[in-house]
C-alpha cells in the first residue's frame, strides 16, 4: 500500500469519518475514496491537496511521511506564511473557482479557512487556466480604473508570498481593508509592510503589515460588462488641432480682408 493510500485511511478514521461521510467532505463519490484507500487509483493534484489540507498536513508530508500515530510535523520556517486553503471539487474531481460577490467579501474574513462557507459561493470553471488554485473576486470602487466596479478578478492562490513581483496586480484579503485589488509596489520582506498602489492617480499609495494580511491572490483574468472605450490615434489628434488651427487662421485672414 502506498503511503497516500495508507495516510488517507489512518487520518479518516482517527476523524472517526465513514468513506460516505469523508466523501461528503469532500463532494466527491465515495467509491472514489475506497479506490484510493486500497492504492486502485491515486488522487489528481488539485484533490490530493484539498485532502491534505482537510487533515491539516503538508502535502509533502502526506505524500512523502508516513502519517501515523509517531507522526510529528516539520516546525514551519519563520517565513512561511502558508495556511490550510479551503477548496471544493465538483463530481468530475475538477477544482472549482468559488466567486465572492461583493455581498459575501464581509463574510470571507471570517468564512475563508471554512469548507462549509466556500462551498456555498457560487462557482464555476475556466478552461484556459492551468493547474493551480483559484478564486474569483468582486471589486468595487474606482481606484483600479480603468477595470471597472463590478468587475470579476480571476486570481491564483499564492502560497509563498515571497514569489510577489513588484508592479503586478493581486488581491489581498486583510483584517483591516478586507477584500482590495491592487497593484503591488515592492517585493515581499518578512518584516517589512507591503505598498498597495491604486491604478487610478487619485488615490494615494497604502501600506500594510504582513500580520494583517489572510490571503493573496495573483490576478490572472478579469470579467467585466464593461467594454473598453477606443482608444484615440494620437496622431490623428494632432493633425486634427492642426487643421483646426489652419481653419480658424484662414477665417481670420479673410475678416481681416474683408
């Protein structure tokens, strides 16, 4: 028996779970998890880690320790900033991206970490992302223009917060400011506090502490209603003022004439 296989079966019976009941957890079939109690299959990634994260175990640990009753987990690095992600699955084990409205981002501060409350976010899939973990976010104000209010930001779950790369654009979920979308200005320190920058000049630069921060998510696609203006040809702006200029200058020489 592999070790998934045999971690998966010590940890659902020392949570006292039945395979129905641990795959309710899980929205998944339970014959599913018979399969990979008795090594007939292996769970894809995206499950794998919603199963380790359900336990509360490193995946490097679930997949490479033997989970039993010796089992002690590795202290976390200082640095470390990772946390147990609540994810869900739909029937076909495909990890869905859960959708926080502008209406639920109150609750997501206190309902983030809860399976019970992502699972009730609406959700839904997009093909063209790759493999990774991914929500969706409703933004509202104007300081992100010219992505509008009401715009739907598609993000990547970011594990380690020290991959931030100054100058692009996350969602940072803080006990304070709770769900922003912002440009971020400067790389990730550990004790040093991160500047959030508005894209629309009327808004001034923030900072904000690391220990205030939940979650950050790495923007990827937005949705929006709104379809972008065209954008002027500068040059046939000029050459417009130009012959606007032209024209009053001749109106003018012919009054005078006159």
């Amino acid at each position: 028996m592999s070790k998934i296989s045999s971690n998966i079966k010590y940890l659902r019976k020392k949570k006292g779970l039945t395979q129905q009941q641990f795959a309710d957890q899980l929205h998944i079939k339970r014959s599913l998890v018979g399969a990979y109690e008795e090594d007939r299959a292996d769970p894809k990634y995206e499950l794998l880690n919603i199963i380790a994260n359900f336990f509360e175990i490193p995946i490097g640990d679930f997949i490479n320790e033997d989970i039993n009753d010796k089992y002690l987990p590795k202290p976390k690095a200082e640095t470390n900033n990772v946390r147990i992600l609540s994810v869900s699955v739909d029937s076909q084990d495909r990890q869905n991206i859960e959708l926080v409205p502008f209406k639920a981002s109150a609750g997501y501060l206190n309902g983030y970490a809860d399976p019970e409350f992502i699972s009730q976010l609406p959700k839904f899939h997009l093909p063209m992302l790759k493999q990774g973990t991914y929500r969706a976010f409703e933004i509202t104000g104007d300081s992100m223009l010219p992505v509008y209010p009401g715009s739907i930001i598609v993000a990547e779950y970011l594990e380690n917060w020290s991959e931030i790369k100054s100058g692009e654009t996350y969602v940072v979920i803080s006990k304070d400011d709770g769900v922003v979308y912002k440009r971020i200005g400067n790389k990730f320190k550990p004790n040093k506090k991160l500047k959030l920058v508005s894209d629309n000049p009327v808004y001034e630069p923030y900072e904000i502490s690391p220990e205030d921060i939940l979650e950050i998510w790495k923007s990827k696609a937005y949705i929006s209603m709104h379809f972008p203006e065209p954008t002027p040809d500068p040059t046939m702006e000029s050459l417009t003022s130009m012959m606007t200029q032209m024209q009053k200058s001749i109106a003018k020489l012919q009054q005078g004439n006159n």
